[in-house]
C-alpha cells in the first residue's frame, strides 16, 4: 500500500498549545486514593503522594490537569477538601453513589499538581451550587486581600495565592445524569453571570463554559449554540468532551471514529464563527477538549460495583484495560486534537490514573503503563510548535457503515519553533497492510531521520494487563532520506512517529 505525503515550510497551520496535553484527575473510584494518593505506600512521599505515579505522570509530559471533576464536581463542596483533615467531614458523594472522605482536596491537589511540573484547570460546581460558591472558591484560590477566603487560605498554611488561570464553568450541565442538570437556556444565564462575577474579582482568568458532553448527544448541537449565545465574550472556550467505545463494529468501523471526531470539532469551529458574528463580537473563542479518550469493551473494563454496592471509600468503577486496536482509535483522537491545534487549546486526556487511565496502580503494588500511555507521551514530548499543512498525493481509502472515506493511513505533522524538526505521527488502520510512506519535506531542509519509533502487537486484542511490557514502543526498521523525500514501512494496525533532523 503506497501512500505519499506532501509537506512545506511555507504551509503551516495553528500553534500548538503545550495544554493539548493535559489529563484529568476526578474523585471518581480509585482514580485520587491509591491511584496518586496512597498515604503509607512504600513509595509514598511526606505528602502521601505516590512518587511512582509522580514519576510517570512527569514522563508522560501531562502539562496540565483538570480537577475535580467530571461529575463529581456537580456535588462538591470545596469547603469539605479544605482545613486540618481530621475535621474534615465525610459525606455521601451522589455522582458515583461512593463516600468521599476528603482526606484529599484542594491544597492537596494544588500541590500534587506542583510536583507533576503541571498546570491545575479548576471546575466549579454549577449543579448544586453557583455564583456566590464560585467566588469563594476564586477568592481563597487567586486573591491577596485580608477578606474572608483570602484568609481562610492562609490560615490553612498557604501564604501565596495559587493564582489559577483557567477555570471551568461546571461539568457537562448537558446530562440528565448530571446532578443539576439544566437547560442549555438555564445553565446559559448561570455560566454568563458566574463567568462575570468571576472575572470582575479577577480579570487575570480565562473561563471555559459547558459545550456538549459528546457527539451523540441529542441536544447537540443547538446546546452549543444557544449556551454561546448566553456566554460568548465571558467564556473563551468552550468545552467538548467525548468518548468512543464500539469495539463491536469490528476494526475498520471502530478505528474511523475519528472521523467523527474531526467533524464534531469542525461543527463547534463553526458554532463559534456563527455566533461571533450574531453577537457581533471581536473576541475569539477557542475549544477545550477537556475529556477524551477511549471507552473499552465491557468485559475489559471491571467495576460499576457502586451501582450494586454503594457507599464504598474509593471503589473499582470502570478500570478498563486497552488493547492495541484501542490504542490506535486513542492515538487517532490525539491526532484529530493536533489537526485542529489553531481552535482547540486545551485537551485533557481523561483520566490519569486507573480508570480508562494511561497509568494503572495496584494499592500497596506496582504501578504498570497501558499502551495508550506511549502513545500519549512520544506525542506530548515531540509535537511542539505548529501543525505542518500536509497533502495526501496519494491515499487509498476504504469504507465502513458510518463513513464513505476513511483513509487507511491517519497522520498529522509537525515543526519545531526553531524549525530544526519535523515530525509525522501516523496510525495505519489497515489490518493486513504495511504503508510504504513517502514523506516529502518541501523547503524544509531534512537532514537526517533522528527516530522512527512504532507501537503495534502481534494481536490487536493484546494488552499490557499481564505481561506490562507486552506493548512498548520499539525502534521501526528501515526508515530513511531520498533527497527531501522520508521513507518508512509502516506496519499493519501501528502507530508511528518519525523524526526528520532539519537543517533551518
Ligand atoms: O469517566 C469520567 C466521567 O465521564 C466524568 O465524570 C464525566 O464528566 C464524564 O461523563
């Protein structure tokens, strides 16, 4: 299968945000306890803080991460996370039917979030709370003034404000499982005036409101465009979550999902514009991704034990196990992510740890790395600068039940800001072919291919569950330069990057 690739210095597309690769840290099963929070672990710090995760999650190249959560938040009381832990309540926690014993909260996550070199995106609750919450919780997190929650802070042992940037404006108010759930007209006028207030106590934060919670959602997308009427000019992002599972569909349905994805982005791109011109504002308003990721086949996913058995501290909900084939519909996703990088800002791949994680924890054990985790990291530690605007010169394409065109080789490309790199990621979904690529690097000076690194498996149903080194990424063979043009076989169901040495 010969597929060729046109890129050039002269074409270039957005920017790429280091937040694109961000992740999300919910109270939601053992995702906070014993997934980063495991006090008495052989490898926990002063903190409690499991250093095994820390140590991963700072390889993977998280840069941001989203807390705390999800639905969790829509029942939340920051006030409960906060003050001498033994004074702190437990409380019946509605969003996973669990008991949330507070032992971690905010400070706690604030300086997790400090040791795992990344940036903290706050939710507030907009379910059972609103406005006057918002600002408290704004106020002990950002301002310096001797006023209550300012205060409140300091008494709690933290001098310096933590300064938070960005902040999101409740958690897929969309749902009817959302506690709270609301209209797009009634969550519209309470994101607008929490987003106001929020920004007349302090002008330094970026806000993202409520889009909708994935694509088969049936309000969307008039959800979006009636909520960006209410916000646009207050929020600068509006939010996306989406998660794909149909494994059953077979591999070529169930890996042209992405597709799916590039038009869901490329639907709210145009909300945007549409309502940009109606409110006949000059402000943009960017896309925050900040849940995704791949939903696993039921039997590879084991929990929902709270529906049967509720009130537990910490119980296994969802702790899905990815298979290669899941790993290529994840590593596609990121790419779709990447495309869109000049709209979409923020991304938060969901969730860190132990459900439909990148890093899976055994209390008291190891820590061991789903394949999706590699995929996740060579794309964090090497897409920086922009998206490169490349040609398909020559693509073969099959068909599947939900789309006419799906091209057999996925791939997105970029180039460093000191234009000394460019790299292509690709995932081939054909299950039998090998892509012989040919990558043209117009005007771009290739002087050497630095690395062609692969992840595949003799069987895409493999998993790193048993054997935790099963699926790792592996040096390619035979990739090389002819002139200006890169040569690599691509192996069938892989993903791959490679990376092209440019002389600037
Ligand atoms: O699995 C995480 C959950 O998925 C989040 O709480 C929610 O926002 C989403 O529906």
């Amino acid at each position: 299968m010969d597929i060729q690739l046109i890129s050039n210095a002269s074409f270039l597309r957005g920017a790429i945000d280091p937040r694109l690769f961000s992740s999300f840290l919910e109270h939601m099963g053992r995702v906070v306890y014993t997934g980063v929070y495991e006090p008495g672990h052989i490898s926990a710090d002063k903190d409690g803080f499991r250093n095994d995760v820390l140590a991963a999650v700072r390889q993977m190249g998280v840069t941001a991460v989203r807390y705390p959560g999800g639905n969790f938040v829509s029942n939340y009381r920051w006030q409960d996370g906060v003050g001498p832990t033994a004074l702190r309540p437990r409380k019946l926690e509605l969003a996973w039917r669990s008991v949330e014993t507070n032992a971690f909260g905010l400070n706690e996550f604030m300086l997790w979030v400090k040791k795992a070199n990344a940036l903290a995106v706050l939710t507030v609750n907009l379910g059972t709370q609103g406005i006057d919450n918002a600002l408290s919780l704004l106020e002990y997190c950002n301002l310096d003034q001797n006023t209550q929650f300012s205060e409140l802070r300091r008494s709690h042992g933290v001098t310096a404000p933590y300064q938070v940037k960005t902040w999101c404006l409740g958690n897929e108010m969309d749902g009817l499982w959302q506690i709270g759930h609301k209209t797009p007209q009634e969550y519209g006028r309470l994101a607008a005036e929490t987003g106001r207030a929020m920004k007349r106590m302090d002008p330094s934060i970026e806000l993202i409101a409520c889009g909708s919670s994935k694509s088969d959602m049936a309000t969307y997308p008039s959800w979006d465009l009636e909520v960006l009427e209410h916000v646009y000019g207050i929020a600068d992002y509006l939010a996306l979550h989406q998660y794909y599972g149909g494994q059953e569909m077979g591999t070529a349905g169930f890996l042209a999902q992405s597709l799916d994805m590039e038009t869901y982005i490329a639907t709210i791109r145009s909300a945007i514009q549409v309502i940009q011109k109606k409110t006949r504002s000059n402000q943009p308003m960017y896309l925050s991704l900040d849940e995704w990721g791949v939903w696993a086949k039921p039997e590879n996913a084991i929990g929902r034990a709270f529906e049967r058995h509720p009130w537990q501290v910490a119980p296994v909900i969802d702790e899905q196990t990815y298979t290669m084939e899941d790993s290529l519909l994840f590593a596609s996703m990121m790419m779709a992510i990447l495309k869109n990088a000049d709209v979409v800002k923020i991304a938060c791949q969901a969730l860190l740890t132990n459900i439909s994680a990148c890093i899976m924890t055994e209390p008291g054990g190891d820590i061991w790395l789903q394949p999706i985790y590699y995929v996740f990291s060579l794309i964090a530690q090497h897409a920086k600068g922009r998206v490169l605007q490349t040609v398909d010169m020559r693509m073969p394409y099959y068909a599947c039940d939900a789309f006419a065109q799906v091209p057999m080789l996925d791939h997105v490309e970029t180039l460093r800001e000191d234009g000394r790199e460019a790299v292509c990621y690709v995932v081939n979904r054909s299950e039998t072919e090998t892509a012989s690529l040919s990558w043209k690097l117009e005007q771009l000076h290739p002087q050497a291919i630095e690395a062609f690194t692969v992840l595949t498996a003799s069987d895409k149903n493999m998993t790193n569950h048993e054997n935790h080194q099963a699926i790792v990424p592996q040096d390619g063979k035979g990739a090389r330069l002819e002139q200006d043009v890169c040569k690599a076989e691509i192996p069938p169901l892989s993903f791959a990057m490679i990376r092209v040495a440019l002389q600037p």
